[in-house]
C-alpha cells in the first residue's frame, strides 16, 4: 500500500540550514534535531524550530535514544532505520534506546506501506548519523587541542590516533551542542559497515516475549468505556429500526448510539461497561436492515460479469508489436483463464482504536498504518486543529494493509465525540471478516504464441477486475489499479497487449498485501511455465532464454520503478536454482516448481519442493528464495520478512477466499477463512545476494512468486494446473 503523495516541499537539497534545525544541551544531553524528507529528498526549511521532524539525543552516560518515526506492524523498522543512523555514527548498539514517536509534522510523512521504509530514509538517515559523528569529532579535537583529522569514531567512542586516548560521546555531549554543525558530512564508504548486513534481533524482542509492549488492544485511559458496532450483513445497507431499549436491558451496557452519515442511520453502537457486555447486548438490537437491493450481488454473479469481460476486447494498457500477426503466422498458440479470489487481511489482532475527545483536544492511541490519515478524520468530525489533534502509534499486530484504511478510526472518533470520554471500539474476528475491506478479485485470460524454435513471440492478456481505485475517486472507478503493463515478462516479448475492464462488484476494497503484484505474479509466472512445457524446455532455462543475455534496465512506471534489470531477475532465478538444487531427482508424486518477481524494487526468485499424495493432498517441503533487495541493513529482520511472505503467500494459496452470497460475505472466522497450520509450514531458506545498490524494502517481495512457484510444482508432479485459486483444504 503506497503512502501519502510525497509533498513538493520536500525537495531541497540537504544542507546546514534545512537538514540540522538546532543542537542543543537538554539535561547535560546533546540534542540534535534534523529534518526527516520523503525518500532521498528532504524538507525545506520549516519557519520556526516546533516543525523539526525528528531528534537524536545522546545522554551523558553514552545512551542515545532515536525516535522512531514509522508505524511498526511487524515489518522491523523500528530496528532496521535506527541502524542506519547507528551505523554512521559509529555507536555502540548495546546502548542505543530506540522510542516510538507520536503523530508529529517534525517527522515529516509518517506511514507503513509499499515497503517503502528504507529506501526512502536510507540517505537520510545515514546524513543524520553522520552529521552527529562529525559534531563528536569536532567536539573531541578541540578538547585534545589536535586537528579533527587525528581522530575516529569507533563504538560510541572518539579516539585519538597520535596517544590511543579516547572519550565516550556522553563525555562529549555538552561540547558537541556547541560546535557548528557541518554542511555536507562524509559518509562511511560500504567497507567500514559494522551495524548495516549484521543479524540485531528487534528492539522490542525481549518486551514481546515478557508481554510488556503496548498493542492497540492495550490502550486503557481513565473512565475508558468499551464499544461495539452492528454494521448491515449487506454492503452497503442502512438501519430501518432497532430495539434499543432490549439492548439497555443487558448488565453493563451505558448507552446505544446511531452512526449516522447526513441523515442515514448507517450502523448502531453498544457502548458498555466491558466488551462482554457489548456483545451481549448488540445480539438483541434485532436490527432491521434496508439493503437496498444489493442482495443481488454474489460470488456467481461477478464470476459472470468477469467471464463477459475477459471474453470481449477493451482498453489496451499495453500494446507493443502485432499480437494478431504474430498468433497467425505463429507455430503453436496456447490459452488459459486465471481467477483469483477476494481475500480479507485477517491480522491477528483484530481492528480495534481508543479516542478521547473534549472540547478542545482529541487523543487517538491505534494500531495504524497510516496516523496522518487518523488525523484528518479526527480534524473532519470534531472541527479541531491539526495541533489540538494527537495521535500515538501503538504497534500493530499485523496489518497487511489493512490498517491503512481509516474506517475504524472514523468510527471510533465518532463516539468519543458524542460521548466526549474515552472510548475504545473492538472489533470481533467475525467483523474482521465480514465488514473489512478486501483484495479485489479478478480473472485474466491469456493467450500467447510459440515460434518453430519454441520461443515466445506473441502474448495478450485481457484482465477483469474490481477496481481499488474507486475507493480513491467515483472518477476513477473504470481505470486499472496495480495491473502492472511493464514487468517482467511485458517488454521481452516482441508483440504484447495487455487490456482491463474494471468490474463494479460493490465489494468495499483495499491494500493487500503486495497490490497488483500478488494477483499478476500467479498469473504471469504460471503461464510462463505453461508455455515452457508447451516448448518442451526446461522452466528455468525458458526464463533465462527470455531475459536475454545483456544487462539493460527496463523503465517501469508502475509502483516500485522506475526500473528493474533483466541482469539481477536472472541473478536470483540462478542462485535460486543453485541453492535448491534445480533438476534434482525428485521421489515419485514430488517435483520442483520456480517463480521470479519484481516488487517494488525487489527481485525475488522461489523454488518450492512440493509432493502429492494419492488424496491430492498438496505438501509444500521446502521453499528456497533468492532476493535481491540492494544492500541488507538488518539481515535477522530481513530474513524474517522474507520468511513470513512465503508462509502468508502459501496460506492464502491453499485456503483464503472470501466469498458472497445474497449480498453478505460468507466467512466469519478461522474455522471457515482458514489460515495455515504450523504442520504444514514447509521448510524456508533465504539468500540474498551481495549487491552495493541501494537498499529497498523486504516486506511484501517473497509473497507474489509463491503461489506460481507451488502451482508449478504440483503441474510437474501430477501434470494437473492451478489456475484457480485457493486450493481449498489443500487439495488438487
């Protein structure tokens, strides 16, 4: 899920006056605050010293504690970008305390998304650190009355080369406020890294393991109340009636209250005293829904409306050579349709906000992934200003994207503004399921063309879908959403179209885990495999043959561009390969399967080791991966990430799909929208490949290239394709 639009603020060059906003001494502490950009860019210098994004603050016993600006949701960047700043400024990390920030305009774009963490803030923060490390030099050169030159920073320390002294940066604190600050700070060269590549487990490991960390669901103000909301089983449906004095009835139950948007009564919320209560009491309101006819709406009518779409022709998105000629004058033609489902978040903690409102302020404490958008919707229904409007991240347990939607903030304002005490709104698991906002489904029929030599000369794809777009602007409602034109294998292919109609399937939609590249990945990758047995060539080999042999860069205009390298999507197909042993004699019912993908600027190859019983029970072995992600800052949080993509890709491969019927979605909790079992975890093993390119985020990449990688696999082994998906109870 991509953040907010980058601001054109944020496009000065880093220089004294913009980057470094003031050093100071605060309780014998050096102080040093600096501007935080969006991505390499940093933020024009703000007029007055409270609109300084982000601080640094080194303690005289050598503790320095980093703010950490971004939501932590599970994907490590509350360890991964204080690294960064670590690294450069040479510290020792058994002493660095990292704090998680508020909501504040001084830490510029605040946000978790699209896996855009560190290579936005890969630059920047290593000028942070840096600036920092030459103020401590500065500092220590004129204590020892010598030219900074004669001096090193090396493990929260500065050290003289001439007498092998040294002083801690405690030590140097005061002093170091009163240098200048420098204007362009060198930074280390890749060889000097000591924090950047290495395993740190995550800041807040051993807190987690002892239950100390504050999760939303943790929240608990004075006076704090518990709500609950009945919300129409039908999208879209509005309350006609309800019995709200049988609801007032139940023990612990405070008030009812109607959710209403104008004059519409949207939804009604229980406010109790504990959230037993609450469920209680929302069981008997016996609401009266008027669904506005959208009863019509269900799984079979869109799988209809798809199938009508992909069957005619319609917009191209891309459409480069002569796919008419190149099907006619080709030697063998192949076609296939791949449907993939709608699909819920399903984090494990379920949505859940706690807001207080007064006449004059607004505190919100929630798991979010993106707090500015909490705050314009606080500023919206209370008529604050952005200043009286305060917003504490508390980590998230998981979020996929969907913590990026605001609705459960919106509705949470809205009580706490009635009520004007805090209010803490949980959502149950069936919620979750039933009244989220969901991975848009969709259906692609392909078609592509083989030479006499076998090679792939002609492709057109025709894809149908609902549009995330819409939830965005009415406007844009027609128009494609992360149907990426320009990946692999779009330009390596001589005569290639791609078309898209937009769906309307009502379905309330959102960010899910890798956008776009989850559905085209599947959809790209066994097709590619298709085509290779088609041609009686090796998969691998097949691939190979069609990124070619040079090294050129392909523009990309989609999310995760600007360019991606045919070179380093065949250096992870290869190593991938290698490490899992590709062409290996398998036992009988096992085979191999590989899959290789771009995300947003990632390059990520699988090979899984899959085996079908008798039953058609499909069991996922071992999966190899092979990234290419620039450089690793953390390698312990990077290999999780990685780690966690696969198993959540083959989770929802085998099992996740959120169907309707009579307008209602059907599943409710994990009995029904099942996930995957801690038995049937494959094996994982990670490499990445050494690269001095800049780092990019690690978060979504493994989970496109899993279900083409498996579905390969399972065709090799049985001769049976997955082009549908889920497997459903993992079966074939």
């Amino acid at each position: 899920m991509p953040e907010t639009e980058p601001n054109p603020m944020m496009e000065k060059k880093l220089n004294r006056r913009n980057f470094i906003k003031s050093s100071a001494v605060a309780g014998g502490a050096f102080v040093l605050s600096f501007s935080m950009p969006w991505g390499n860019k940093l933020m024009a210098e703000p007029a007055k010293v409270h609109e300084m994004n982000a601080f640094l603050k080194i303690a005289k016993d050598g503790t320095i504690t980093i703010m950490a600006k971004n939501p932590e949701i599970g994907q490590g960047v509350k360890t991964s970008l204080p690294m960064i700043i670590a690294e450069e400024l040479c510290a020792d990390w058994r002493k660095i305390n990292v704090v998680q920030a508020d909501l504040d305009s001084k830490y510029g774009p605040q946000g978790a998304g699209g896996s855009t963490a560190i290579n936005r803030h890969w630059k920047p923060l290593r000028k942070v650190g840096a600036t920092a490390r030459e103020m401590l030099l500065e500092a220590a050169a004129k204590k020892w009355g010598i030219d900074k030159k004669l001096c090193y920073a090396e493990n929260g320390t500065i050290k003289n080369k001439k007498n092998r002294k040294k002083l801690s940066f405690g030590e140097l604190a005061e002093t170091a406020a009163q240098v200048p600050v420098p204007k362009d700070p060198a930074l280390k060269p890749d060889k000097d890294f000591n924090l950047v590549g290495s395993f740190k487990t995550g800041v807040d490991n051993q807190n987690l393991v002892q239950g100390k960390v504050t999760y939303g669901l943790d929240a608990q103000p004075k006076n704090m109340v518990y709500a609950m909301i009945e919300r129409s089983p039908v999208f879209g449906g509005t309350v006609a009636s309800y019995n709200e004095a049988e609801a007032k009835k139940v023990k612990g139950v405070l008030n009812v209250i109607a959710i209403k948007e104008g004059s519409t009564t949207q939804s009604v919320a229980i406010i109790a005293k504990n959230t037993w209560a609450a469920i209680k009491a929302r069981k008997v309101l016996k609401v009266k829904w008027d669904t506005k006819g959208n009863e019509k709406h269900s799984s079979d009518s869109y799988d209809k409306a798809f199938k009508a779409a992909v069957a005619k022709d319609n917009k191209n998105l891309r459409n480069d050579g002569d796919v008419d000629k190149a099907f006619k004058e080709a030697n063998k033609v192949l076609e296939a349709t791949y449907e993939v489902p709608f699909a819920t978040h399903a984090p494990m903690e379920p949505m859940n906000c706690t807001v207080l409102v007064t006449k004059d302020r607004c505190e919100i404490w929630a798991p979010t992934q993106s707090p500015g958008r909490a705050a314009s919707i606080a500023k919206k229904i209370t008529g604050l200003k952005a200043a009286q409007i305060q917003v504490h991240m508390l980590r998230s347990g998981g979020g996929f994207g969907r913590r990026s939607n605001g609705d459960f903030v919106k509705e949470t304002v809205y009580l706490a503004n009635e009520l004007k005490q805090p209010v803490k709104l949980v959502w149950t698991r069936e919620d979750d399921n039933r009244f989220g906002f969901y991975r848009p489904a969709s259906m692609h029929k392909v078609k592509a063309a083989l030479d006499k030599e076998g090679r792939l000369s002609a492709w057109k794809i025709q894809c149908a879908g609902a549009s995330v777009a819409k939830f965005f602007s009415p406007k844009l409602a027609p128009h494609r959403f992360d149907i990426y034109p320009d990946n692999f294998p779009a330009q390596f292919i001589p005569n290639f179209q791609m078309q898209y109609t937009a769906v309307d399937t009502y379905m309330p939609l959102w960010f899910w885990r890798a956008p776009g590249h989850n559905t085209t990945a599947f959809v790209d990758q066994s097709f590619l495999d298709e085509l290779a047995h088609a041609a009686k060539k090796d998969p691998l080999k097949f691939r190979l043959e069609l990124l070619g042999s040079n090294n050129k860069d392909y523009q990309y205009k989609g999310h995760g561009g600007p360019t991606f390298n045919n070179a380093r999507i065949r250096g992870v197909l290869e190593l991938a390969a290698k490490k899992a042993g590709w062409g290996k004699k398998m036992p009988k019912g096992s085979a191999q399967g590989i899959a290789v993908h771009f995300t947003f600027g990632t390059y990520t190859a699988l090979v899984a080791d899959v085996s079908v019983d008798k039953e058609g029970y499909v069991k996922v072995h071992k999966v190899v991966a092979a990234v290419d992600c620039g450089k690793v800052v953390n390698m312990s949080g990077a290999k999780a990430q990685i780690e966690g993509g696969i198993i959540d890709g083959l989770s929802t491969m085998m099992n996740a799909e959120i169907t309707l019927k009579n307008g209602a979605v059907q599943q409710s909790n994990f009995h029904d929208y099942k996930l995957l079992r801690i038995k049937d975890a494959p094996d994982v093993e990670v490499h990445f490949v050494k690269s001095d390119k800049d780092p990019q985020g690690l978060g979504e990449m493994s989970l496109p290239p899993l279900a083409p990688a498996v579905g390969n696999a399972i065709f090799s082994a049985t001769g049976k394709r997955v082009r549908k998906l889920p497997l459903k109870d993992m079966k074939v």
